[in-house]
C-alpha cells in the first residue's frame, strides 16, 4: 500500500494506493468491512510541525487492516517506530530514515473527547491543563452515507462553555469513516483518536486518554477479569507509546453506572449526550445505548420511565436481541445492576425480563465503586493527583467487590419470555409507537422533549 498526501490551509487529505497483495475486505471491530474510497481526510483546529511518527501512527488507525504485507507512508518514519510497528501488527514500513529520531513525549495529556457521559467524566478526573479534542464526523465529498449522526451542536456548545471555563478544548474533524461498508464505523478502534494523534506535537502532549469503562475495558468478553498485557489492544499500546503517546484510561475501573454519577455530581450533566442518532439533546429511544443511559439516569435520579418509553424500547428489535438466550455482550453488567434498583417495571416484557434478572443476578453495589487496580491504567506521574479527584467521587471496591468482580463468569440462565408473550407485548408496545408518531407528526418532538425533561432532569 502507498499512501499519498497533501496539504491544504488546516486540511490533510490522503489517497490510498493499494497493492495486488493488500486488502479490500478484512475483519471490522464487529464484523467484516470492505475499504469502499480510497480517499479521505482530516480537518485540524491547530497547525504546526508534526513528527512523522504520529503521521504514520494515525495512518496506521485508519487502514491497517487492509495493509498486505507493507505500506509507504508520504514521510519518512525513524527505524525505531518501522521496528515496533512491524513486531506489533506485522507489517512493514518501507519509508524509513535511519536519521530520524522517534519522538518525545509533550508535558501534558489529552483526552479523545466525545462529549458523552464516559469521556465526560474521564474528564473531569484529569488535570486542568490537559487538552481536550472532540472529533466531528464530517460528511464526505464522495460518498454519501444513509446514517444520520447526532446532531453535533450541542456538543460544539458543550465545548464552548468548555473553553470559557478555562479548558483547552479543540474541534477536530475526520471524514475517514465513509472509506469503509458498512458505514458508519471506526476502522480501527484507534481511529476515533486519529485526529488527537495528529494535533500531538502541537498540543503538546504526553500521553493519550480514553473514555473506556469498567465493561468495555476489564469484561470484554464477559467470562472475567482480565488484565492489559494479554489483551489483543497491547500492540496499539506499543505503537502509541513508541511515539510518546502511552494509552490512558481513567475511567476503566469504573462502571457506565459510575460515569454517570460523577457527571450528575458535576455542573456538565444537561450537556452530555451519548445517543449517536437522535436530535439535539434528544434521545432516539431506539438505540440499546440509549436503553442503557437512559435507565441509569432513572436509578440516579429516582425518577421513573414513563409507560410509553418502555413500549417504545420493547418494540425495537435490537433491544429484544439483547435479553434472547445466552450471554449479554455489553452492557450486561449494568442492566443487572439496573433491574436490580428500578421499581416494578410497566411494561409486560421488560417486567418478565426484570423478575428473570433479579433471580440470577448477585449484589451489583460494586457498580457505584471505583475498582482500585484500574490504577495501571493511569501514567505514575499523575497518579496521586488523579486519586484525589477520584476520591471527590467514588468510594474504592471493598475486598469482597474486588474479589466479586475479579472472579466474574456471566453465563446468564434466563430466556426471553414465551412467544406469545412477546406477541401480547409488541402488539402493545405497536399500538404506543403508532401513538407516538402521530403526536410527532402534529407537534414535532413534544413527546420525546417531555420525555427527556421527566426521566433525565
């Protein structure tokens, strides 16, 4: 593969070239992906001299799984990253200076910012002098995709009251997800950091942080506890730290159960938004994230989802996938904890799946707690102070938590209601959705609007 760039005022715009031996289809972070455009690009709110590592490094973000055997990057990368890409990924860098040398770290860290609860509260547990970077997904020039984001403009005000507060945030933006079917999707998991990587020399930085929970980090797989060194994420850990950029994540001895209460104990709370599809500051009451932060929020705050909501949610089948026989891939330890807390459930099929629940499930309180060997994941240097700021929070597992926690084996060994039951609830929960979309069609989101205001305010 060759990779072509060029410069345009603050742009960065790439063009593939690929060869007989590199790829068009490849394994995706979920399931197969096909590299559909050989072109895209970044949008960079700062400008300046950039080691041609970290040009590479996030090179490397978006197209690695299509490399063959070898790629040329447009610079020239030191002999030391080409060594450590190649022992990491096992591919080679043809464009090498031995010359060159690798790259230092910065003075400070920054965070791949989304605005969302999880990166919020990883914020609010760093240092003040770090930088934030939030990434917008821009459309590209083409290829037109059929999923409709978020729209980003409350996030863009959450960074502005961000910035007048004193913070370092920046807006970056990327239109590399389109390259890829199906869309929408990172191409690596690395890639939602890609422009943070780029902007690295001239914010400064030092390391690379992340907004991973406690179930996205340490139970993956759902089978246990599992630590750093043997996970299939240890090759980005040496890339990055190869450019000076060690990986960082705040928030992985933390559960979405406590992100979302340090963010509730913090002014930022109204500004986050987690859903990727509904409208501004509104919920789609579609996606199973929003099933999930949504049910958070009413055991934080005690209120209660109205009947309709619950309807809504059962009639999607995405979230009926969630609670069919076998294991939860994520999430599943916070709907535990979630059907543990929340009051008899009105709706027929969540109620069964809630009693179905609470028959399996053990004492979740460890989900309000901070795991304490999630330290690793924070660099020594700003460990003491990150323990201050955690503390402000979080209380720390007791050793019964953590042995709880690290012995962890989900099998769950419930089912989802008889079909007919099912039959009973969708007709029902039809009958609701049907309601709702013609109250949309005559006031134009007051339902979704009052919904927010009763189940999150």
């Amino acid at each position: 593969m060759r990779v072509a760039l060029k410069r345009r005022e603050k742009e960065l715009q790439f063009t593939l070239e690929l060869s007989q031996k590199d790829r068009y289809h490849a394994d995706g972070q979920r399931e197969p992906i096909q590299l559909m455009e050989g072109r895209f690009g970044f949008a960079l709110p700062v400008w300046g001299d950039r080691h041609p590592d970290l040009l590479a490094a996030a090179l490397l973000s978006v197209v690695l799984p299509f490399i063959g055997e070898s790629i040329e990057m447009p610079q020239p990368v030191s002999a030391a990253f080409a060594e450590v890409v190649c022992d990491a990924f096992a591919v080679e860098i043809t464009s090498v200076s031995s010359q060159l040398r690798t790259r230092q770290p910065g003075r400070r860290p920054g965070l791949a910012f989304s605005g969302g609860v999880d990166s919020t509260a990883a914020m609010l547990l760093m240092p003040e002098e770090s930088a934030f970077v939030f990434t917008e997904r821009l459309a590209h020039p083409h290829v037109s995709g059929g999923f409709r984001y978020c729209d980003p403009a409350l996030a863009r005000r959450f960074c502005g009251i961000l910035r007048a507060q004193g913070r370092d945030v920046y807006l970056a933006g990327t239109d590399h997800e389109h390259i890829i079917k199906p869309y929408p999707d990172w191409v690596t998991w690395m890639g939602v950091a890609s422009p943070l990587i780029l902007m690295a020399d001239a914010l400064d930085l030092d390391s690379l942080w992340f907004g991973s929970t406690l179930g996205s980090w340490y139970l993956p797989e759902w089978n246990g506890i599992h630590y750093f060194p043997g996970d299939p994420d240890a090759p980005w850990q040496r890339v990055l730290s190869a450019v000076g950029l060690p990986i960082a994540r705040p928030v992985s001895g933390v559960s979405e159960v406590g992100t979302a209460s340090i963010v509730h104990k913090s002014p930022y709370h109204a500004m986050t938004t987690s859903c990727a599809q509904g409208s501004e500051g509104q919920p789609c009451l579609i996606c199973t994230k929003c099933l999930r932060k949504l049910l958070i929020d009413a055991v934080i705050t005690g209120c209660h989802l109205p009947r309709g909501v619950w309807h809504r949610f059962s009639e999607v089948e995405s979230t009926r996938q969630l609670f069919r026989a076998g294991p939860i891939i994520h999430g599943y330890i916070e709907f535990m904890y979630l059907f543990q807390r929340l009051p008899p459930i009105p709706d027929l099929y969540f109620s069964r799946v809630q009693q179905a629940m609470r028959r399996v499930s053990p004492d979740m309180a460890f989900m309000e707690h901070w795991y304490p060997r999630s330290l690793q994941e924070i660099p020594e240097k700003y460990r003491t102070a990150y323990l201050l700021r955690k503390s402000t929070y979080l209380q720390d597992y007791s050793p019964a938590e953590v042995q709880q926690l690290e012995s962890w084996d989900v099998s769950p060994p419930f089912h989802l209601p008889p079909p007919g039951l099912r039959e009973t609830v969708t007709t029902q929960g039809r009958r609701v959705a049907c309601g709702l979309a013609r109250r949309a069609r005559r006031g134009a989101g007051r339902v979704r609007s009052k919904t927010r205001k009763r189940c999150v305010e």
